[in-house]
C-alpha cells in the first residue's frame, strides 16, 4: 500500500521486495517453480522472469540476481545475465527483512496501568496467599521459593516487554508432608505465605525518564496521589505513589506494587533521596537494597487452618 493506505499491488505473490523508486520484483513459487516479475508502480507486470530454479532476488548494490541449485547469475535491469562481471565472492546483507525502532510508549503505559488496581496487581491481591493466586502452578516447584514468575500478565507491543514477579512472606511459598509409610511427599501451598510485592519490569531501549514521569502521571489520572518524585526530567526518574492500602513504587523501568505501610514509604524514600537532579555521575545513582514487607493484620495473624493428613504407625509392626 502506499502512505494514503490504497492498495498498490493485492497479495497475490509469495515474496515482494522493493528494488527502486516505483519498482518492485515480486515471486510466485507454484509446485516447484519460480516465476519472477519486476512491476511498475501501479502493480503491472513490466518483466517476467521465469528461466532459474529458485526465481530471482534483490541483493542491494549488486542488484537482480538469478538464483539456481549452485550459481548466482547476476542480471541487468531487462533481465539479460551481465556481461563481463566476474565475482570471486559476493558479501553483504539482503534486506529480507526491515527493523523498526518504533516504541509507542502510550500503549506500553496504557498497559502497565490497567494491570494496577487498588488492590493489587491484577488477580494478586497484596496479602493473598499462593493458594489462592497460584492455582495453576504445580506447589511441589515452589516448596523452597520466595518468588514466582507470572507469565500470564507478561505484556509485549513494538520494540517493549513487560513481564512481571510475585514475591511472597512468611516462609517458603510452599510446604510439605512426608508419608513414612510410602515415602510420599505430598505438597501444599503454605497458609502462611503472604503475596508482599508484585515486580513489573520493563524491557525497552527507549524507556526513559520520560516514560517513568508519564506513567506517574497516568496513575494519578487513576486516583493515585504522588507521595514523592524525584525532579522533573531528572535522568532516572522515581516516584511514590499511594491509594489506600496499596503503593507504587516507580524506580526508572521498573515498577513495584506493595502494602502502603511505613516500612515501604521510607524505602521508597531512600531510593528517591539517593538521586541527584543536577548530576550525570553514574555515582550519584548509587541506591540502597530495600525489601518491601508486609504487615499483616490482626485477621490475618491467624492463618486459616489447611487440611494436612497426619499419619501414625506401629512401627514396632
């Protein structure tokens, strides 16, 4: 298609690539034959060439090439093999395939604050126990784990990833009984385990402090209220934001949702304190290791009881 979205050429080739200014070479393959075609900019057929097995290619600066089981035939603009170019060897790329380093840092935001809410993440609820979060992951893979990789909010548009960590409380995520008798374990999540942080990082070259004081500005639009930041445009750009019993931490291209309690305010401080507006020094961004906890509260010092089976034998049988 052109820029105003008409249709230049309809999909009817198996490989169209540009070779000029309003020129094409497009291939078809029916069973095993190649057929090539330059065409003109309103998709006619200027050229048929049909006399090389694997049809015929665009190699940049060396131009049409005619592509057999084991020779190269490089051709003139008319499709006719050239005359008196001898190659001992050819090198550089084919443009099979144009990169772009587009990155639509809206929808990428737009993501990231639809996964908060005022409770959580998602389904994760700050305070939730892997039972009922963890459902359809196997407990006998957690049973000496803190964290948890959760690939269902994994996130992904042009040139950005976001993927996200559950970290957890109050023991290993899960425990066990042993049958004496059998030699079976059988594992369950722990009762006592509480969801205390979900991890949302972002993997992007061009995420900056500028997508950091936007996403900032985006949860505010949410009900959000922005506790601390640091400068605006500061080179790594962090903020505290609360609502409720529920804070976001931004620390640059990652993101942390925990309990709003003291604890975590003051972490998150520290971090924000530990950035110099006024300096590039990658030392002035020296911050200090923090871990976001969760208080529980009084209903819920008494985890719910978890059905475990006990089993005692006569071993003197």
């Amino acid at each position: 298609m052109d820029f105003e979205g008409e249709v230049i050429i309809r999909p009817k080739y198996s490989s169209i690539q540009i070779i000029g200014s309003d020129r094409f070479l497009a291939s078809e393959k029916n069973d095993d034959e190649w057929r090539s075609f330059i065409l003109d900019k309103n998709g006619e057929e200027e050229l048929r060439i049909d006399n090389y097995k694997y049809g015929v290619g665009w190699y940049c600066q060396f131009g049409l090439v005619g592509r057999d089981k084991n020779t190269l035939t490089f051709l003139e603009d008319d499709g006719k093999a050239r005359k008196h170019a001898e190659f001992y060897r050819i090198g550089g790329e084919e443009p099979g395939t144009i990169f772009s380093d587009y990155f639509n840092a809206e929808a990428a935001i737009s993501e990231i604050v639809n996964l908060i809410n005022d409770k959580g993440v998602d389904k994760y609820i700050i305070g939730g126990t892997p039972a009922n979060q963890l459902s359809n992951l196997n407990p006998e893979d957690y049973s000496y784990k803190y964290t948890a990789d959760l690939d269902n909010l994994a996130k992904a548009g042009d040139n950005w990833k976001l993927t996200a960590e559950a970290t957890y409380q109050g023991g290993y995520m899960s425990d066990y009984s042993y049958d004496y008798y059998s030699y079976d374990r059988r594992y369950y999540w722990n009762p006592y385990a509480r969801l205390s942080r979900v991890d949302l990082n972002i993997r992007c070259d061009k995420w900056d402090s500028t997508e950091s004081e936007a996403l900032a500005k985006a949860l505010v639009n949410k009900g959000f209220t922005k506790e601390s930041s640091t400068g605006s445009g500061n080179k790594q750009y962090c903020a505290l934001l609360t609502k409720g019993d529920l804070a976001v931490i931004i620390n640059c291209s990652n993101v942390v949702v925990c309990q709003n309690n003291y604890s975590n305010r003051e972490n998150a401080n520290q971090i924000i304190s530990g950035y110099d507006t006024n300096s590039d020094a990658e030392g002035d961004y020296d911050q200090p290791a923090v871990s976001y906890e969760y208080e529980a509260a009084d209903t819920l010092a008494a985890a719910p009881a978890v059905a475990v089976e006990a089993y005692d034998y006569d071993y003197a049988k």
